[in-house]
C-alpha cells in the first residue's frame, strides 16, 4: 500500500480557489514573493446551517516553529471588521500539532473552524492570515490573504 502526498508550489499573487457554491466562493493567495509548498482545504463549501467548518492543512515551513502567532485582519466590503491575535505556540506546553515542527518537515493537520457558527452577511470579505515566529511580529513565517465572497444573507 501506498499514499500519494500532493504537494503544490505557488507563485505569489496567483489566486487559489479553495471552493465554490450557491452561498460561498473562497479562495487564496500568498502575501510574500515566495513558491510555498502549501495545501489547504475547506469543508463544506457553505455558510448556511453549518456550525463547523473542517480545515485540512499540508505545508512544508521554511523555518522551525517553536513560537508562533497567528494574527487575523478581516475586512468587511472594504471596511476593517476585526482584528484577532492568538499565541499558538510558545515553546513550552503547547497543545497544537503545528508546534515544534522544523524546517523542512511536513506538517499535516486538520482541525474546526467553529467562527462559521457566525451569521455571515452577504459581501466580500478580505481575511490576512499572518503566522510569526516572535511576540514583536517582525519575523513572519507564513501570510495569506483570504477572499471570500458570500452570496446570499443566511436570514
């Protein structure tokens, strides 16, 4: 028996589609001038009625994770709705599969995504998803700007 792992390499500025439907387009790109070895995957294609979204994450860092934070800015039809900052790793206890891994390892993860739980209003969204590797964010490992454009109210 064997497995196929699928890696795929993009270019900064080509956009990504991570899924459409009647309700909901997603797609990505990479904020940096760098090929990432990247994929990630979103089920279900949907806002309505869902209270969780699963998330299926395959990516080979270019530095190790020992500390990490995550920052979400989101924009709401071009007006600045929320900004989120979560330490995911510190170095020491860590609870998330993503920390300690090393440069050049594969790291495969998958995990929920309950904010889908939230009534989105139809529009476009812009999400930057920035990954760094000090407290200061000044060492950024990974960023990714997000679109998603949902088509209809769930109301």
């Amino acid at each position: 028996m064997f497995g196929l792992l699928f890696f795929i390499l993009f270019a900064p500025g080509v956009s990504e589609l991570l899924c459409t439907s009647s309700d909901l387009e997603m797609s990505y790109t990479f904020c940096d001038s760098t090929a990432h070895a990247f994929m990630f995957n979103l089920t279900p294609c949907s806002t309505m009625n869902k209270p969780v979204w699963k998330a299926a994450l395959t990516w080979i860092p270019r530095s190790d994770i020992h500390f990490l934070k995550i920052v979400f800015d989101v924009w709401y039809d071009g007006a600045k709705a929320l900004l989120w900052k979560e330490l995911l790793c510190s170095g020491a206890d860590d609870e998330y599969s993503v920390c300690g891994t090393l440069k050049g390892e594969t790291l495969v993860a998958t995990f929920d995504i309950k904010g889908s739980r939230i009534q989105f209003p139809k529009g476009n969204y812009s999400i930057i998803l920035q990954g760094f590797s000090d407290d200061s964010e000044n060492n950024m490992l990974i960023c990714l700007n997000f679109t998603m454009i949902v088509k209809q109210d769930a109301f």
